[in-house]
C-alpha cells in the first residue's frame, strides 16, 4: 500500500537545498570609520562660485604680486603721510637741492621740499582719481552698455553711436580741453569727473557684447515668462552675470585714469599748487633728469609701477571670472 503522503511533499521538501542551506545576509556595516566618511565628504563638497573665483586668482602668481605691491603703495600713499615727519609743502628747515639722505630718502627741491614726501602726496592724489575714475567707469559703462544690449533696435542704434563719437576723439584731447576751461579749480576730484565722465565708453561696449549673449539664454526667457520687468531683468539677471568683464574694465579703467592724470597734470592742466600729483611732479622735474635725478625718477617709478600691478590685478580677475579658462599654474 502506497503512503498516503506520497506525491505530496511539504513547502520544505521543495525548497532548494542550496537555498535552504545558505546563511543569511549579513547586517549593513553602519559603523563605518569616521576618517573614511570624512574624505569622502572632503572630495565631494560643494563649491561655491566665490571659492572658485579665489582658487583661481590665487593661482595667478602674477596677479598676487602685484596685489600684494599695490596694498603696500596703498598704505604709503594712505599712511606714510601720518607717520613721515615733513609734509608734501616747502619747509626752512628742510635744506635744498640735497641728494637722497637717510633723514629725506629721494633728496629735496630748491624750494625746500622733501621729495619723499611729495611722493606720497602724489600717489595719494593719483590714486584718489584713478579709483573715482573706476568707479564711474564701472557705473556709467555698465548701465549704458547693459541698456543698449537689452533693447537692442532704435535704443542700441542711437547710444552706440554716441560710444563711437567719443570713442573717436582722443580721451587726452576731450580733456584737456574741458579741463582748460576750468583750469583755475582743477582739484583731484575735479580730474577725476572729468576723466571718468568721458572714458566710460570701451567699458560699454565690452558690456554691451556680453548682454547681448546673455538676453537670449533661457533663463532670461523664463524671467520674461513670468511677469518680471525689464528692471527686474536687467539688474537682478544681466548685471550680475556680467559682473566679471565689468570688474575687469574698471581695473583696467583705473590704470588708465593714472596715466590720464599723470599726462593731463604734465601738461598743466591737472592737479594744481600748491597741491601735487605724480603727473605735476614729473612736469617739474624734466629738466633736472639728469643734474638731479633724484626729482625724476621716483615719481616716474611710481607711476610705472601703479599702472603695472593693476594691469596684472585685472589679468588676474579676468582669467578667475571667467568659467571657461582653464588657467595652468603660472
């Protein structure tokens, strides 16, 4: 007689054996190392936009020289004054046309100045034209070319043509002659809205190129899509994205109000006495090159180095800000 449990087999009898017999899985590892969670967290955290823009710039070792000579010529135009013990004016004490001394560094005038001094002054006024200059540059370029780019048509037409009338005439020449009319009130503050008011004009058109790239991208599309004016547009979304040739054009703009200045003050309708600048310093001394050097050349090294540190500076900026520049260690 056959088992009545025969041909029935239980769900055990089916099971695989090798199935049956394997162990089970193991528990996850949640007791992983902190020093191996940590790396992993180093290697793939977030960068900001900002750290990247650092991280680029202070590959730059040009730039960072330069950087770090301008903050010295800073503090000696800002805080050698308070420290020196003469002053940029004649003084009787001071002797005259004396060669470089311990006690005055670049020598003295035949009036009685200490040149050292004078050359802290003039850096001092240099520098406060050239960084009013920037300023405006930035502003004044920025919004203009920034309009033009965005409205395009009838609006780019006429203010693009006023950029090329002005950008015809030499900035030095349009100065100079505006400057002649007021020449009895030329302070600092006084080239400097001269020079900024009329040397905004390539900074426009750099910005104009970019805002002309920067309207048709989608983000503007959608921005327009949902309501947001033109307003909204142009200083939340255009003006920012164009943030880094803007920076770039200023920095350049203010090595060029230094060399504007020095020219202008050069030829006598700078910055007048009893005042000083490295322009009218230069001026002053060109006969005396080579009896009396020493009234020469500083303010001429000066000027030189200034105008190069902020070349480089704004070499620097340019390649940080700039997504697509894979710059190699320099």
């Amino acid at each position: 007689m056959s088992d009545p449990d025969d041909g029935v087999r239980s769900p055990r009898q089916h099971a695989d054996p090798v199935a049956t017999s394997a162990p089970p899985d193991p528990e996850p590892d949640t007791t992983a190392t902190p020093a191996g969670s940590d790396a992993e967290a180093i290697t793939t955290r977030h960068r900001t936009q900002f750290e990247l823009i650092r991280r680029r710039f202070l590959r730059h070792r040009a730039a960072m020289v330069s950087l770090f000579v301008f903050v010295l010529i800073v503090l000696f135009a800002f805080i050698g004054p308070l420290l020196w013990p003469w002053d940029h004016m004649v003084s009787l004490e001071i002797p005259s046309s004396q060669p470089p001394s311990w006690e005055h560094p670049f020598g003295t005038t035949s009036a009685g100045n200490d040149v050292f001094a004078q050359v802290m002054r003039g850096t001092q006024q240099s520098l406060q034209v050239a960084f009013t200059v920037g300023l405006l540059t930035v502003v004044i370029g920025a919004l203009w070319g920034t309009t033009a780019g965005y409205f395009r048509g009838k609006v780019d037409a006429v203010m693009m043509r006023i950029v090329d009338v002005l950008l015809i005439i030499p900035l030095l020449v349009l100065v100079v002659a505006i400057a002649g009319s007021a020449r009895g009130g030329t302070s600092w503050w006084a080239v400097a809205l001269i020079i900024g008011f009329f040397g905004w004009t390539t900074a426009a058109r750099v910005v104009r190129g970019v805002v002309l790239s920067l309207r048709e991208q989608e983000f503007i599309e959608a921005s327009k899509a949902m309501g947001a004016s033109d307003a909204r547009i142009v200083f939340t979304h255009l003006l920012p994205n164009a943030a880094g040739p803007i920076i770039v054009a200023g920095t350049l703009a203010i090595a060029l109000a230094i060399l504007a200045e020095a020219g202008l003050s050069f030829l006598g309708f700078g910055i007048q006495p009893p005042d000083t600048s490295l322009g009218l310093l230069v001026e002053r001394a060109r006969t005396a090159a080579r009896t009396r050097p020493w009234l020469f050349y500083p303010p001429g090294f000066m000027i030189v180095l200034i105008a190069l540190t902020i070349n480089f500076i704004g070499d620097g900026l340019r390649d940080a800000l700039d997504p697509r520049q894979t710059m190699a260690r320099r």
